[in-house]
C-alpha cells in the first residue's frame, strides 16, 4: 500500500514518471484514505471512477508533467470540474452539475494531476466555520469538536488527514490562510492576478475586497510548486498579470540567513490570545535563532473599529452580489431556500448600501495599504499570528470567542483573524504551522510579503519550516 504521508508531491510525481509507482497506487490510496477518513466531511463529492480512470490514462503515457499521477483535491466553490457536482456549498444545488472547467482545474489537470474530489466549503464560501446544510461541519482532524476552519475547510482537512497531497482553495478574507491555521498546513493566498479566475459572468468582481484563488499543502516545497502550476497570465481574467519568470521552487532554498523579517504579535490592532501569541512568538525567536534578521515592527493602521467598518461593507456588498448572480444564474431564491441564518446575515450586510458608501471605504482601506507598507520598509516579509484564537467550535451556531486576552470582542468573525487586512491590502499572504498551543492544538502564523512578493512569503514559510518541521506532526485520525 502506498503511502501519501510518505513523500511529497514532487516525489511522487517523479516516481510515477519514472515507472517506480503508478498512478493507480496513488489514487487508490487516496481514495481508501478518504473512506477511511468520512467522518471529517471534508469531501463533498468523491470520484472513485473517475480517479481510477484518469490514473488508468496517466500510466498509459496519456499526462505527464510536474504533477503527474498526484492526487489533488479542488474546493466546492469556484474550483469547477465539468461533469462534476459544483454546489458551492448550498442544499439547493446539491444536483448542480458544473458545465466547464475553472482555469485552475485546467491547469492542474494539464499538469498531470489527477483530481479525486471536491472538498468542503460554507455556503457560498461565506465565513471561516466549515458548516452547512448539505453535507455538515468538517472539524480539524486535531479535535473533533473544533472547526478545520474556513471557508477552505473542506481541502485543509483533507491535507492534514493524509487524503491527498495538494488542493485548492480560496480566499476574501482568510479562506485559505484560517483554514491552514486550524490543520497544520499552508494556504497561500496570492496577489490578486497571479492565480487566475473567471467569475462567471463579472470577471470583476474579485476586486473589492481583493478575492483570489490559491494552493494548500502540507510543505512549503509542495505549496510552491502548486504556485508554479496554478500562475501565470490567462487573458480571460482581467486581472491576471504576465509573470515572466517565477522562481517560486527555488525560493523554498533561499537561506535562512538572507531574510528580514518585520514581526508584530498582533498588528497593533486587535487582542491576541497568550496561548496563540507565545506560540508565534517561539516561532520567530526560533527564525532568529537560525539566522533570520527580525525586527519587532509597530503598524500603523486606522483603528479595529474603522478598518473593520470598511472590510465588512466591502465584503457584504460583494456576497450581496454573488448570491444575486447565483439566483439569477442558477434560480436560487435566498428568501425561500433552505438557507443557513449566517448567510442571510453576511447578504444583509449590504443592506441599506449606496455604492458611494462602499467607495468611501477606500480611504482606511489605503491608510491600512501605507501602513503594510511602511511596515515592511527595509524587510523581506512581516509575520503575524493567523488566528487571534486557536480552533473554535466547528458549528456555525457555536460562535466566536467573545473575550480574548481578557478583553471583551464582539464575537464575530473578524476578532478572530488577522488575516482579512491583507484582503483589502492586497499583500500576498500564507499561514504556516507555528506550533502546537499545550492542549494540541494547531497555531499558525502568517507571513505577509509586498504585491507579488509570493517568492518572498514562500522562502520564509520554507525557512520555518526548516527550524519547526511539523510534517510528521498529524493525528492518525
């Protein structure tokens, strides 16, 4: 039987080349992995046949490539594979079948990769609990009662469970990076146009807040190469970006002693939980401590209350949209359907809205662009907590902590991140394993880097790795 856990995807991608596995091995052993692992509801759909058949093609010399005969998983949202089920999370298109590929189903697939499922996600992808109607709450494999995170649950899961070694996700205000906090792995949330996308019918609409697709793996190698393969200029996407050259593999090399690191414990913007800030905070000393340059960096942003105003506008003006583009295209009636009362309550965000409203929210939102930059004057890349918190329950009604360190929050979704700045900012950034808090649980940090800086937050995230290696540090399950 093979391994998953074993070896990473470059490895198995060259054993398969080099005839030493096949890729049968690898997809039955992905598969049995996912039957053995239900209990995450990580998946939403799983496709045994067409695993089995796709492996069957790629050891008939039919793919090849940098990701050849790997196991992959792509999140239930935007990540479409066409024939397959793409329900977005929502009980009403549960029978939803997707007409076409997304532009990174098509790259991986012509990469070599063979896609086993659709993983997980929140309604519509709307907050960071993956919870909803159709399939339930998929909890980090670190704790059955405490949430994998979200809205990229679903593939973080599947990740930290040994089920594949690469998958999708996506990201408007942590989707990728909070989920890759709560399991131990990475999520890298690129700058917008790196990783192309085409949103229906408003190719747009990524822009505000910045909403990008991005790669989730165990290792900062592994997530790197998936980079490799997902970026790159695609002109049905009018953000995407001609990118020349990537270096993002040999970023994973860079030594340890080249990095300056700006680090800051909490933003100087919201409170941070001991448990979450000793554990970065070890983290860092420990880059130091094998040779990264780190200053502690005070960050100039407008105040929680303001900046949070201007994210949580923004972002409800963007679901507003969506969940009318998805009545219109898909005949979804939100007033009707079977609708969990934390989307109606992302939707109404908007209500009352004028679009000047939202424009005026670009004025904390660039105040927060200068600070990030000032921030990282003089450094590589600027490391903060993920979460404020560690795993929270798993259930949309559990809720959010509502005091953190002794101070009271509101217990909503923004006080448990410091990820969603970097949405409106644009940085490109990735949640790394930090550690492990004293009861278990996961911790990550984030590492943010400057617009296109991707190789940056890569060669720190690698450089981490190296002083903190948790690829050995997975549940059972």
């Amino acid at each position: 039987m093979v391994n998953l856990t074993g070896r990473t995807a470059t490895a198995l991608a060259a054993a398969v080349r080099e005839g030493e596995l096949s890729a049968a091995d690898l997809a039955s052993a992905s598969l049995d992995r996912i039957d053995a692992t239900t209990d995450l509801n990580a998946y939403v759909t799983v496709l045994d046949s067409a695993a089995r058949e796709r492996a069957a093609a790629i050891d008939d010399g039919e793919a090849s490539g940098p990701l050849a005969g790997v196991p992959v998983a792509i999140k239930d949202l935007r990540s479409r594979k066409a024939g397959v089920r793409n329900t977005m999370g929502l009980a009403a298109l549960s029978d939803n079948i997707a007409e076409s590929d997304a532009i990174v189903t098509e790259r991986l697939e012509a990469a070599g990769a063979n896609i086993v499922g659709t993983t997980n996600t929140p309604a519509l992808g709307h907050t960071i609990k993956t919870d909803n109607r159709l399939v339930g709450a998929t909890p980090t494999p670190f704790d059955e009662n405490r949430s994998a995170g979200g809205s990229s649950g679903g593939s973080a899961a599947a990740l930290a469970a040994g089920t594949v070694r690469l998958a999708t996700g996506s990201d408007i205000g942590g989707s990728l990076r909070v989920p890759a906090s709560c399991c131990n792995v990475i999520g890298l949330k690129p700058t917008l146009g790196v990783v192309p996308e085409r949103g229906g019918t408003d190719a747009f609409s990524p822009n505000s807040p910045f909403f990008v697709g991005g790669p989730m793996a165990r290792t900062a190698e592994e997530t790197a190469l998936g980079l490799s393969v997902l970026a790159g200029h695609d002109s049905r996407d009018p953000y995407s970006v001609p990118l020349g050259e990537t270096e993002y593999l040999a970023a994973t090399e860079r030594p340890t002693e080249s990095l300056s690191v700006a680090y800051s414990p909490d933003l100087d913007l919201q409170p941070v939980a001991p448990a979450v800030r000793e554990t970065v905070g070890k983290a860092v000393s420990d880059l130091e401590a094998a040779g990264a340059a780190v200053e502690t960096t005070a960050v100039s942003l407008p105040p929680y209350e303001e900046l949070s105003m201007a994210y949580v506008t923004q972002v409800g003006a963007f679901f507003a949209a969506f969940a009318q583009q998805v009545e219109a295209e898909y005949g979804v009636d939100f007033e009707t359907a079977d609708i969990e009362p934390t989307v109606e309550a992302t939707i109404s965000l908007a209500d009352g809205l004028e679009a000047s409203d939202e424009r005026k929210q670009n004025v904390p939102r660039t105040a927060a662009y200068d600070g990030i930059e000032a921030a990282l004057a003089g450094h590589d890349v600027l490391i903060t907590p993920t979460l404020t918190v560690p795993p929270y329950g798993k259930r949309l009604a559990d809720g959010y902590p509502t005091e953190i360190d002794g101070e009271t929050v509101r217990g909503v979704p923004t006080d448990a991140m410091l990820t969603w700045v970097f949405n409106l900012t644009g940085h490109p950034a990735a949640s790394v394993p930090a550690g492990f808090t004293d009861d278990g649980l996961p911790v990550g940090l984030q590492v943010v880097g400057r617009r296109f800086g991707e190789a940056d937050v890569l060669a720190a995230a690698a450089a981490l790795q190296r002083v903190r290696p948790w690829t050995d540090a997975y549940p059972d399950h």
